[in-house]
C-alpha cells in the first residue's frame, strides 16, 4: 500500500509540476487567440465553494468571465453583488468567476471579517498564477471575456452588463470597448517604440485629454529623480480635483496651506468642474480630464505653475492664486499664561470627535482639521498664536462655532471674526476677467 501511495502521490507531483512548468512558458493571450488545451483541465483552488478545486472542462461552451480582484480593492468588492445578480440572470449560459492571485489562507481570513462576509457568497479562484501569466494586468477590477475557447476582448468591470453580455450571447455585434490597460509609470501614450532610442533624453512631455481613458485608473502618479517631482500625472479626474492638487502645491510653495475654504469658484456652471467621480455614466465620464506634464529636471521648481498655466491654455477656465481681504476667523492666546503645552505621550489627533482629544499634537493640526470642512464654520480659519510647541486639548463638544469658542476659552484661546489678506484660489470662466471690467465702468 505504502508503494502504491508513494507512486500515486510522486505522479500527482510531477504532474502539477509539468503542468507549472507549461504555464510557466505560455505567452500572454492576445485577442482572438485561442486558450491552450491544459487550461480547461488545470485545477483551480476555489475559495466559498462546496469543492476545493474545479476545473473548467465542464464551462468551456459557455461565455466566461473572469474577474480579476484583490481583498484591498473597494471597487472590487462593489461589483460582486453585481456579478451574482447576472449570474442568476443567464444561469448556465454564463461563468463569472472571480479571480485573484491572493492565498487561500489570505481570502479566507478576509472573508471571515465584518467587512467580508458581506461578499461570503462570492465563489473566487486563489492562488491564481495561470490565468494572471495568460491575461497581465496592472489594476483591479479587470474583467476577461472568453467564448468558443478564445479571448473575446478585456474590460473594465463598468461595461459588465445585462445588455453586453445578451449581445455576445446571441451572436449581435458587440458594444464592448476593449481595455488594455496602459503603464502609468512612463509618459502617457507616449510610443513603446521611444525606449528603444539609446542616445535620447526626454526633456519634456505633456499629454492633455478630456473624456475618461478606460485603460486608465482613477488616481495620479509622479515623476521623481532623487527626491525630486519633475512631473505630476492624474487621470480620469475632475478639473476640481486637478486644481486642488495643483493649489496644494502652489500654496505650500508660498509658505501657506490650501483648504476648501480658501477656493473662489464663479463658474457659471460649477457641475462641469466639480462633481462626484465615483459615480460613472456618459456624462460625467464626459467631463473628466487626464494629463501627464513633464519638464526638464531642472526646472522641477516650476513643474506646477506651467502646468496650471497649460491647463488655463486650454480649457474654458482660468485659474490664478490671488491675495483678497476675506472675511476669517483667526485664533488667538488671550493671556501670557501656558495652558496648552503638552506633558507628552503618545500622539493623539482625535479632534472634532466626541469628546475631542488632542495630545501631543501642534495647533496646525487642529486648524487644519477646522477649514477641512463647513461644518463648524464657512470662514477660513488662520492661527495667529505664535504657538511652536505641540499640545494638550480636551473638549466635550465641538459641533458649532459658539461651543468651540466657549471650550477653547478655557485655555486662554479665542476664535475671533475680522478681515485678512488671505491668498485664495480663484476660478474663473474664461471672459469673466472683461465682464467684471465692463460692469465696473
């Protein structure tokens, strides 16, 4: 027995490693290429599922979907309940399976979380190395399609729908656009052929586009040489959003700090600039921009005001950095005695919490955490204490202005209403710079 045990157990053994060893030598599938034949057979580890392994043998005249997640992607997630429900819709016209590269050990450990079992339903694939080496991707959700044994097309999740898949299953023409998604960590769009030049240094690249990029995620990246930004790229974003991380940058270079209270929009129509990008559909996915805007190394200093201008260049608004008297609230000491100077210990930033409580912590953490929002007051809040040091603050309560003031008071602090020259981001439509000329004549 122990023979036969040990000759069962040595060709299971050498039979997952021929077939590592396959996989290990299979170029990724491009469009209208057909699966290799070992695919359907290959064990698959599942995870939520009565069987710990599959094959897909039994699925290979369905249309097959893969999606490709991870137990960090909140999107991901989202799109489970989603995919269960299509599921159901099609019954065995379908597969969706979903697929990461993540351990057994690592899923089941998510999906026995608050949060994860939520999405305990979802059948998952784990340990995935055959299909991530057939289909690489970058990013998360990513979605394969597969029909008749062939890669039909790859998308992102937002295109899995009741009316795409109908298409594909009965043979109409297909409204899927494909997603292959692009590096974000060289110029974007910039030809794969431009690395072969050995005896070129790129100086400068600006890629500027209105509309969303499939290919692309929601986010940004930098181009940085030894500590150094030369160039800023953000994708798929709102012009709001571009401005905010452009303003940050200015106003730190001026020695000051950007908060939502510091912003002047006059847009006649503040929805074309400033919206919720997590909701996608034909219009907002309209008006969102990508730009990648690179300039010589030594110029670093400048990356953010040329871009700022470029973007003024060429979209219907400008924005500038003006100084304006503006009504604020400024923080004050009322008396010469010391009650704030932390004892030390471990920091703690808990403010606008209830109760607040901040140890160890500077003043600009709470002037920050103030101007974050509109909640205790829409006037912009500076500190004029001349504090230095870090402090110790309690409070029961801060959810109005008058409460804040009653509680600071006791630390000799006082919020106090006046007028400063305060540098303000200022957006305007383009032609409101004559319109405000003419009114005044």
């Amino acid at each position: 027995m122990k023979n036969i045990f040990c000759r069962g157990f040595l060709s299971l053994a050498f039979t997952l490693v021929a077939a590592a060893t396959s996989f290990a030598q299979t170029k990724p599938l491009k469009i209208g290429e057909n699966l290799p034949e070992n695919v359907w057979s290959t064990p698959l580890q599942l995870v939520n599922h009565s069987q710990k392994t599959i094959t897909l043998n039994q699925d290979k005249d369905k249309l097959i979907l893969l999606d490709f997640w991870a137990t960090w992607c909140s999107s991901c997630l989202l799109n489970f309940p989603k995919m269960e429900e299509l599921q159901k819709q099609f019954g065995d016209k379908i597969k969706i399976l979903a697929v990461t590269d993540q351990s057994r050990v690592v899923l089941e450990k998510f999906f026995a979380t608050t949060n994860g079992k939520r999405y305990d339903k979802t059948i998952s694939v784990a340990d995935d190395k055959m299909f991530h080496q057939l289909f690489p991707h970058k990013g998360v959700p990513y979605i394969v399609w597969i029909k008749d044994g062939k890669l039909l097309n790859t998308t992102d999740s937002d295109q899995v729908t009741a009316t795409a898949i109908s298409e594909i299953i009965e043979n109409k023409q297909s409204s899927l656009q494909t997603v292959t998604q692009i590096d974000k960590t060289r110029p974007l769009l910039l030809s794969e052929n431009y690395d072969f030049e050995m005896n070129t240094v790129l100086q400068s690249y600006i890629f500027f586009s209105k509309g969303r990029i499939r290919a692309l995620d929601y986010g940004t990246w930098f181009h940085r040489d030894k500590g150094k930004t030369y160039g800023r790229q953000f994708t798929n974003k709102s012009l709001m959003e571009i401005y905010s991380s452009i303003g940050y940058e200015l106003f730190e270079q001026k020695g000051d700090v950007l908060s939502v209270k510091r912003f002047i929009n006059t847009v006649k129509k503040p929805s074309d600039i400033d919206f919720n990008t997590n909701i996608t559909n034909k219009e907002t996915d309209a008006k969102l921009y990508s730009i990648d805007f690179i300039v010589p190394k030594a110029q670093s200093d400048s990356l953010y005001s040329k871009m700022l201008s470029f973007i003024n260049e060429n979209t219907p608004y400008t924005v500038s950095l003006e100084k304006r008297v503006t009504p604020c609230l400024v923080l004050k000491r009322t008396s010469g005695k010391d009650k704030i100077a932390s004892k030390g210990g471990i920091l703690i930033d808990g403010f606008l919490k209830t109760p607040s409580v901040m140890q160890n912590a500077t003043l600009a953490y709470m002037i920050s955490a103030l101007n974050a929002n509109n909640n205790t007051s829409s006037l912009p809040i500076i500190d004029e204490t001349g504090y230095k040091g870090n402090v110790d603050l309690h409070f029961s309560n801060v959810k109005d202005l008058k409460t804040l003031q009653k509680e600071l008071a006791q630390y000799d602090l006082a919020l106090e209403q006046t007028e400063r020259l305060l540098l303000m981001l200022v957006i305007k439509d383009k032609g409101s710079e004559k319109r405000e000329v003419q009114s005044w004549k």
